[in-house]
C-alpha cells in the first residue's frame, strides 16, 4: 500500500532480563507497595521522639533521623518509589524542611487509595477526586 517507506513501523523496545513487564492494575498495585515501602523506611523518624536509622552503602556507616539524609542515601531503583526521594530532595532544596513529612503524606495518600486501585476504580476518576479533595483543603 504505502511504497514510500512512511508506513508505521512497530518500535523496538530493549529491557533488561528479568525486567516487570506488567501493566493495568498489578502495576499500579506494585507501584504503590514500593511507595509505601520507602514511606515506611523514613516513617519512624518522625517528630521529637524520632528514631536513628542506620544506613550502610557498601563503603561508610551513616546514623541518621533526618528524612534528607536518609533519603539521599537510599539507592531505590523502583521508578514509582524513586520519585518519593525526588519530592524529598524538591521539598529540601525549596523549603530546606519537611522531607519527612511530604515522603509520609504521600505515602499515606497512596495508601488511602490503594482499595480503591484494587476494586477497580479507574485512575482518571481518582485523580479527579484527589483534585477536587486538594481544592477543598487549600
């Protein structure tokens, strides 16, 4: 049909072995238990009682109750969690406070919505709920 050689051709896509390659639901479902891992790790370093952690990158010990340290240090490799350390660092170099607080509020904010990924609420409808939720809080 199409001699001119501007016909779609089928991309290519290289993963690395052992790569997820799963989409819809399971996805979603696992991107939000990353997030609330890495919530979770920096969770009990909160407030005036807050506990040390204590990290070990493969060269030096670091102990820690600050969010941004601990954070920084954290090698996280799942795209969905890593944008946790991404609002982290943003929070930080904007406000230079908080990093904690904005890990754990969005943590928490994916747990709250996590049944509903997993009745089957579609994503466009929980966006628009959580922008209407954000309007009436500010």
């Amino acid at each position: 049909m199409n001699s001119g050689g501007f016909g779609m051709k089928p991309g290519i896509i290289i993963l690395r072995e052992g790569t997820d390659t799963s989409q819809g639901r399971p996805q979603l479902i696992s991107n939000i238990n990353a997030c609330q891992a890495v919530a979770d790790t920096v969770r009990t370093t909160l407030g005036p009682r807050g506990m040390d952690k204590l990290v070990f990158d493969g060269r030096k010990v670091t102990i820690s109750n600050d969010g941004a340290t601990i954070m920084k240090l954290l090698e996280i490799a799942h795209p969905a969690a890593r944008t946790l350390v991404d609002i982290s660092a943003s929070q930080d170099s904007e406000v230079g406070d908080g990093t904690t607080s904005v890990v754990l509020l969005a943590g928490e904010m994916l747990r709250q919505l996590k049944p509903f990924v997993e009745e089957g609420v579609h994503p466009q409808i929980i966006i628009r709920w959580l922008r209407a939720a954000s309007k009436l809080a500010v």
